[in-house]
C-alpha cells in the first residue's frame, strides 16, 4: 500500500457530524476494504467526536480540531496539516450551524453567531488556503452553502443570508480561481437528514438521506460542474422559484412549508 504522503490529502471541516462525516467516511473508503481511499484531514470543534470519526478508518481519517470562527486557529490548523500529513490538494469548507429564527425570536446574536460560523469560517479557510493552492498552481476547493441561500425562507432569517453571502462569495472568486488553476465549486444541498436539519419546525420537501447525500458530493467533487446540488429533482425547483415575483413566490412558500 502506498504511503500516507503519497495519498491525496482532503480536508475536510464540519466533519464530527452529518454531512461532513458521511462523506470523510467515503472518501476514505471506511467499510469498503478497498484500501484505496483518500487521506482525509478532519477538523470540526469536538477532539472526541472527531476521534470517534477517526477510528473508523484510523489509517486515512487524521484528526485535527478547529474552532474555524479562529482565523488565526484556522490559520495554524492548514499549515499543521501541511507539516504533518502533506498538502492539501482539495478541501471541503463544510463548517456549519443552524438556529431556525423567526419574528418571534428574532435576534442579533443569533444572526452574529451563524454569520461568524456558516460565512467567516469559509472566509477564514479561504483566507489560509488560496496563497498555498496558488503557489502550488492548482487545488480545489468546495464550499458547501445552501439553496437555503437562493431565497428567503421560513424560520430562515440567520440561516439564509449566511448561505447567500457564501453563493456571492464563490460567484466572486470563481474567476480569479480559474485564472490560479484552482477549482473552485459551491455545493448547494437541499434538505438533507441530519442533526442541524432536525431543527426545522416544517415539513421538508425532498428530505435525503445523510450517506445519499455524501455519495452525491463525493460524485460532484469528481465532475467539473461549478455547482454541485442535490437531490436534483428539489433543488431543480428550487432553482427555478428564483425566477418567480413574490407575488407568486410568497404564496408558494407558505403552501410548501405550511408557514
């Protein structure tokens, strides 16, 4: 078998939980006895959980815990990594939280607190990885948002424009990245099974399965589409809600999610 330095190296942050840990699972190839599986770097705020993740495949998974709203953290995070497990040739941005906020419990705090977490910590990652990838002359990168982020949702008033700032944030840097050789993609999920979506008080629309969704991003990180969403057939009228005035838009929400 090849040598850990030799293999890819994936970093990967938001990995204790959800999204994020279905897919370091798989592109370690935990469970498969293949033995080919990429080197994944995971980082997220829990040592423990992170420790758990890792022992499902103690020879690909390497542990590195991250506050990412600590840029300078984030910073010593990359080149720790760099240092003892080799470059970073992709990294998946997946650091994220979600507090349903509405009229009722509308607060600064919360939108602080989701904005320093779902927004600054890509910033934070972006920040400490694009100089690394650029001298190297290519990499990737993906940034996991949100169709949460196309348009204004229920109980998604912190949540949302997190999501949304993350969409412009990639629409802006895609150019620059293509000109440094470095892919840049945005992943916009749509609903998927996991502890953060539980929060949601409505029902939800194309609810996937957490190891489904891991198997869609690890199959869009491999294509060269810009932005990787799924499922297809929800985040496909999605898309297209974008494009109706609100006095349709409105109307159609309400009756969707039952607000």
């Amino acid at each position: 078998m090849a040598s850990r330095e030799r293999l890819p190296v994936t970093w990967i942050t938001g990995g204790s939980s959800g999204l994020g840990r279905a897919l370091a699972l798989r592109l370690a190839g935990a469970g498969t006895g293949t033995g080919n599986g990429a080197t994944v770097a995971l980082s997220a705020r829990s040592a423990a959980d992170l420790t758990a993740v890792a022992l499902s495949a103690p020879d690909r998974i390497v542990p590195f815990p991250l506050d990412v709203t600590d840029r300078a953290a984030t910073a010593e995070t990359v080149a720790t990594i760099e240092d003892r497990v080799g470059p970073i040739g992709r990294a998946v941005l997946n650091a994220g939280t979600h507090t349903p906020m509405s009229l009722e419990d509308f607060s600064a705090d919360t939108a602080r607190r989701l904005m320093e977490v779902n927004y600054m910590g890509v910033v934070h990652g972006l920040e400490a990885l694009l100089p690394r990838l650029s001298a190297r002359g290519g990499g990737q990168v993906a940034v996991v948002a949100s169709v949460a982020g196309y348009r204004g949702l229920p109980t998604a008033a912190a949540y949302g424009p997190s999501k949304a700032a993350l969409i412009n944030l990639c629409e802006s840097l895609k150019p620059d990245c293509d000109r440094a050789g470095i892919r840049l993609q945005l992943v916009c999920p749509g609903f998927v099974d996991t502890p953060l979506t539980a929060r949601n008080p409505f029902p939800m629309p194309g609810l996937m399965p957490v190891e489904d969704a891991a198997e869609a991003l690890a199959a869009g990180l491999d294509g060269d589409r810009f932005e990787i969403s799924f499922p297809k057939s929800f985040t496909r009228k999605v898309r297209m809600a974008r494009l109706l005035p609100y006095r349709l838009y409105f109307p159609l929400v309400r009756k969707v999610t039952g607000t």
